[in-house]
C-alpha cells in the first residue's frame, strides 16, 4: 500500500487553500512529493464552477457582503455551491496516472468515502443518476424527495487532481438559499446533524473519512503537519520554479 500523507489545515480561507493546492500539484507533477489529502473548513463562501450559471446566484454581490460571505471563481468542474463552517472540505492531491486514469471512477470513487462515512453514522446515502454527491431520502415514499449531503468537484492537470469534496456536519444550511446548490433546482442541502438530531462535531467525522478513503484508493495513512508539509514544499520549490 502506497503512503498518503493528510493534513488537517483547520480553518482556512479558501482561497488560501487554492493556493497550497496548486503548489502541492506543481510538486505531485514533478515527482518530488507523494499524494496528499488535505482536510479543512472554510470561512464563508460561494465557489462558481467551470460550467457555473451566474442566476444560481440568487442574491447581489451586496447582499454576499453583508452577510460576510466572499464569492469566487474556480476552475473545478460543476456549477455553484457553498462552503462554510461545519462542513468538512476535502483537496486529495493525487496522480492518478498512478493509480486508475479514468475520471468518472475517480469521482464515484470520492462519492463512495462520503458514504461509507455516513454509514458509520446509521445514515443511509446513494448516489442519483446524471447528478455528482451524495444523497438522502426525505419523506415518506409518496413524497419522498432527495436532499444533498456531500457534493464534489474536481479539477485534474496531467492526471494530477485538484478540489474535491465536501461534507456536510453541522453546516448553517441557510445559507444555501442564497444560492441553487449544484445548479439543480427543487433539491435541498442537509447535514449529518439535522439527519442524527444531535449535535456532531468534524473531528469525529474526519477520521471516518480519512479511513474511507485511504480503504478505497488503498492508502496507508499517514498525518502529517501543515507545518511539516509546508517544510516539504518550500524544500522542492527551493530548487524548481513554482510555475510547473
């Protein structure tokens, strides 16, 4: 089993976090570091994806300042969604030239995590065809509807990927009505708090997830600091260019 190395950064701005992403992409490519999964929550904001309709944005940029929450464009697949605090995001940093170069297992693969943890938790998730994230039933089965827990998107240079997942655990959902999440209509967030009714926090979360995914890609885990990690790129970015 091949190491992965996962970092916990805490609360990050995001784009902070774009920022570390591209530098660890620019090392996975050159072969001076192995893959990485980094785990974080982020402050208030909306992310506009490669394929991203502007109306899904339902309020002013005004109103997103009022309310605190910054707006960003990515270069992720997908529409729009949110990211805020109690929900966990996660960046795998992956050659997958190494692993399986196929796009869609990729992304079923990611889904699958978010679903085995939610599984330790009592929560049953699926999939919904022609629809990326993980989902829930709501409702009684005359009515019943689906409401999304984890959503995904990716960005992947040379195989190398970037973005990812994100998790809902004790996530303000109101904010998702200042947008329609995912560019799909009709279909409401929820979180692993409101589904348990109790409170959960992300650190019990996270290792349920680290362990999903490092069981599916068959990682051997290994933590890592941000500070340490940050030690292993500044020594590879002494010697290359950061423009690879």
């Amino acid at each position: 089993m091949n190491p992965l190395l996962i970092t916990d950064l805490g609360l990050i701005a995001y784009t902070d976090a774009y920022a570390l992403q591209q530098r660890l992409a620019a090392a996975r490519k050159a072969g001076a570091l192995g893959d990485v999964l980094l785990m974080c929550e982020h402050p208030h904001v909306i992310t506009l994806g490669r394929n991203a309709k502007r109306e899904n944005l339902l309020v002013s940029e005004h109103v997103l300042r009022q309310k605190g929450v910054e707006l960003h464009a990515t270069n992720r697949g997908g529409d729009i969604t949110y990211h805020g605090p109690g929900q966990i995001v996660g960046y795998p940093i992956l050659n997958l030239g190494a692993i399986r170069r196929d796009v869609g297992w990729y992304v079923r693969t990611l889904e699958e995590a978010m679903i085995g943890a939610s599984g330790d938790f009592g929560v049953t998730t699926f999939r919904v065809k022609g629809k990326t994230g993980i989902w829930v039933q709501v409702g009684e089965r005359a009515e019943a509807t689906e409401e999304k827990l984890g959503a995904i998107g990716v960005h992947i240079s040379r195989w190398v990927t970037t973005h990812g997942f994100a998790y809902n655990v004790s996530t303000d959902l109101r904010f998702f009505d200042l947008i329609i999440p995912c560019g799909i209509a009709g279909r409401k967030a929820t979180s692993l708090e409101k589904l348990l009714s109790r409170n959960v926090t992300l650190d019990e979360v996270k290792p349920r997830l680290g362990h999903h995914f490092a069981r599916l890609f068959s990682y051997l885990l290994r933590p890592i600091s941000s500070e340490e990690l940050a030690s292993l790129l500044s020594k590879f970015e002494e010697k290359v260019p950061t423009s690879l």
